[in-house]
C-alpha cells in the first residue's frame, strides 16, 4: 500500500505514505503520521482535468472527494503513463514488463 486515506466518520481527514510510517512510533495513533498531501479531486471534476492537474512529479493517486470537498469518495491509481487505471497487479509490475 502507497498510500492509505484517513477518514473522520465519512470526512476526509488526511492520508498516510508509506514514507510516513518509516521508523514510526507503534504506539502513536495513525492520524499522527498523516503527513502525505495527495491531489485532490472532487467527483465532478472532468477527468482530463484531473490528470492534468497530476503534473510530472505529483505521482499516480488521487483523492476523489465529494462536491462539499470534504466527503471521501475514494481513491483512484493511475499507471505509470497516467492513460489508464491501475489494478493492484499493474502498480507493482516493473516498467517494461
């Protein structure tokens, strides 16, 4: 998992990377270590607007969150050349395979 999204009842509260739990303290709740920003979309956004938004260093997820921009709707995984959808198999396979 790259990244996991925090949610506060059905509310976006932020999300965690994987970067974020390296040497993290166990006992230490997981809103703690929410320090990942993932692009944010909301569900109307059209999506070439979307990936455009991604630029070239922003990475492959985003958050889709409702029209009040705070409601989690969920999560989308670009592939590598951001033309389509990832599937979990997609994500790990190395490029050129």
């Amino acid at each position: 998992m790259r990244l996991i999204p925090l949610l506060d009842g059905g509310t976006y509260a932020g999300a965690v990377g994987r970067d974020d739990l390296e040497g993290a303290d166990d006992g230490a709740a997981i809103a703690a270590h929410a320090t990942a920003r993932p692009p944010t979309a909301t569900a109307s956004d059209r999506l070439a607007d979307v990936v455009a938004s991604l630029g070239e260093d922003a990475g492959r997820r985003v958050v889709v969150l409702g029209d009040d921009g705070r409601t989690y709707v969920g999560l989308m995984c670009f592939d590598r050349d951001r033309t389509r959808l990832c599937i979990d198999a997609e994500c790990h396979t190395p490029a050129g395979s």
